[in-house]
C-alpha cells in the first residue's frame, strides 16, 4: 500500500524525507502479467508439490535488469521466517550463488544463509549431509537458488559435470521443489546433462517490455501507470501519458530496473526542489544520472519537446555504425 507523504508546496524536501521516499521507490513492486504469470508459477509449484514423490524443478531465466531477482525475493518474503520452540522454520530458502562458485562454496552459501555456525567446514560431501539435515530441521518447502550462471561460468566438463551431478542429488535427497534461476546462458546445462534438462523441463523466461504493438504499448503504460499510482507523492505524474512512457522506453529499452534507477533519481531531485509530482525536468535529471554503458549513442528523451521514438532508434542506430567503422 503506498505510504502517506506530505504535501512539499514548493518547500525543499528535509534530508531525512528525501531518503524515505527514495528508500520507498526502491521498495516499489508491480506485478505485471509477465511477472504474474511466473509468480504464479511458483506458488502452484511450491504448494502442489507437498508430500510429493518426484518434487518439480523450475529454471527461470532473463538478462539483467528484467526482475528475476526482485520477483524470486518478493516470492521468499511472502512467507517469513519464524522461530519456534527454539528452532528457526525457513519455509523458502533463498540464496545466491557466489561469483566463481563451485558445488562446495554453493552448499556452503545455502548453510550460512540457514544459520550454520560451521558453514565453511568440511568436505563437499559433509557440508551436503549437513545441508541436507538443516533443510528438514528448519522444514524448508522449497528451494530458491538465484545467480545460478555463477556456478557454470566456466566451460569446461569438468565443471558442467560436477555442477550437473551435485544439483541432480542434492535435489533427489532433498524431496522438496528447487527453482533455478539465472542468465540465459545458464541452460547449456541443461545440454550436458539429460538428468539435469528432465528436473528442470519447467521454464521461464522474464523479458523486458516491448513496444512494438498496441497490446505491447498497452502492457507498458499499464505497468507505469501502477508505478505512478505508487511514488511517494501526492500528486499523480501522468509516466502513462503516451508522449512519456514512449521516452521512458527508448530511455530504457523497457528494462523494468532502469525504469526505476531513473525514478529513483528524479524523486530525489523532485524532493529537493519541494515538487508534489515528478515532471520531464525530473526525469531528464534522472536520465542524466543513470548510466547505461551498452547504450553510448543514445540521447536523453527528456529534454526532447518533439521527441519521436522510430527517428531516436535510427539515429541512434547510425551513430552506432558510424563508430562500428570508425574502429574498424
């Protein structure tokens, strides 16, 4: 529910408030068909597969950006950890692979994540028994692995191999559903072992938005519209206007995260300036304050009046050639 803020009246934004409504912009979720559907997903996922024999895998994949993690997180934190009797219930387990990972350093994640003092001792084999143990102590429901690309950024069989094997038992002694997740190259995989591809034959992908069609425009402004309805002012912003969330999707190419990194920049400057609503000036300054590495043709919507999203594209698109043959 979107927090009560006070009205600025052209008076600068104190300090502390400024960092509250950045703070809230940072916490805005929209649960978006696309990001429903896989939410959904899992729910049906975790809750179908209690008492089961043969737990269901998901992978879900997308670059980054898109919103895996913020969905997988929003999924985890729906049902909190309690303690009880003195032991801590951890109805979903959710971590992350660290960089470089390999199936020793991911257990040992999953146990420090699961509150064991001793996560970094012991063999591959141990920590796996001890994982093992602390799933059913704790009764974990289901098991959320985020980053998953990490574990296999190395090409090498060695490594798919080791990665495929651990996952595949692990799962298997585990009884209980695993959810995958990571960048699309992450599914080769699913390639070197067949095991692995039949646990994990539910998939999905989370996308950007797309602006191609009616429906995709629709989609869009639908999603910027309930963002709206959410910053932390009191007036509404209009970012579902169509001249505007056509700039914020060339600014952006849709990306749910630089969406809301341009948001969040302009409520701070909106904040400081004692604006009750966001205007093109805010998000020019955003825009300004985001950087897109990928992107060092494109130029800044926001301070364009006559701003047309195919022309943006195509010069863009040319500057980008010009420079391909300036290198060459």
């Amino acid at each position: 529910m979107k927090a009560n803020f006070p009205k600025l009246m052209g008076q600068p934004a104190s300090f502390e408030d400024t960092r509250n409504r950045k703070e809230h912009v940072k916490r805005i979720i929209v649960g978006h068909p696309k990001y429903k559907v896989i939410y959904d997903r899992l729910r049906e996922t975790h809750l179908l597969s209690t008492g089961t024999t043969h737990p269901d895998g998901v992978f879900l994949s997308g670059l980054t950006g898109v919103g895996k993690t913020t969905l997988l997180k929003d999924y985890a934190e729906s049902y909190p950890r309690k303690r009880i009797k003195g032991i801590t219930i951890v109805p979903i387990l959710y971590f992350k692979v660290p960089v470089g990972a390999s199936p020793k350093s991911v257990a040992s994640q999953a146990l420090y994540d699961l509150g064991d003092p001793n996560f970094e001792r012991g063999t591959l084999v141990q920590m796996t028994a001890r994982l093992l143990n602390f799933v059913k102590a704790c009764e974990v429901e289901m098991i959320i692995i985020d980053e998953f690309q990490h574990l296999i950024d190395r090409e090498t069989s060695n490594i798919l191999k080791s990665a495929s094997d651990w996952v595949k038992t692990f799962m298997e002694e585990a009884g209980i559903p695993v959810v995958i997740c990571g960048m699309p190259e992450s599914e080769k995989i699913f390639e070197w072992s067949s095991q692995i591809d039949r646990r994990f034959c539910i998939r999905h992908r989370l996308e950007a938005f797309n602006y191609n069609t009616i429906e995709d425009q629709i989609e869009f402004r639908t999603f910027l519209k309930s963002v709206d309805k959410e910053l932390p002012f009191a007036e509404i912003s209009y970012l579902a206007d169509p001249q505007i969330s056509e700039k914020f999707y060339y600014a952006t190419n849709g990306i749910p995260f630089y969406i809301m990194k341009i948001l969040e920049e302009a409520t701070i400057w909106a904040a400081k300036n004692g604006s009750d609503k966001l205007s093109e000036s805010d998000f020019q300054v955003g825009y300004k304050a985001v950087t897109i590495s990928q992107r060092p043709h494109a130029r800044n919507p926001f301070n364009d009046p006559k701003f047309n999203l195919r022309d943006a594209v195509d010069s863009e698109n040319r500057a980008k050639k010009r420079h391909g043959k300036r290198n060459k």
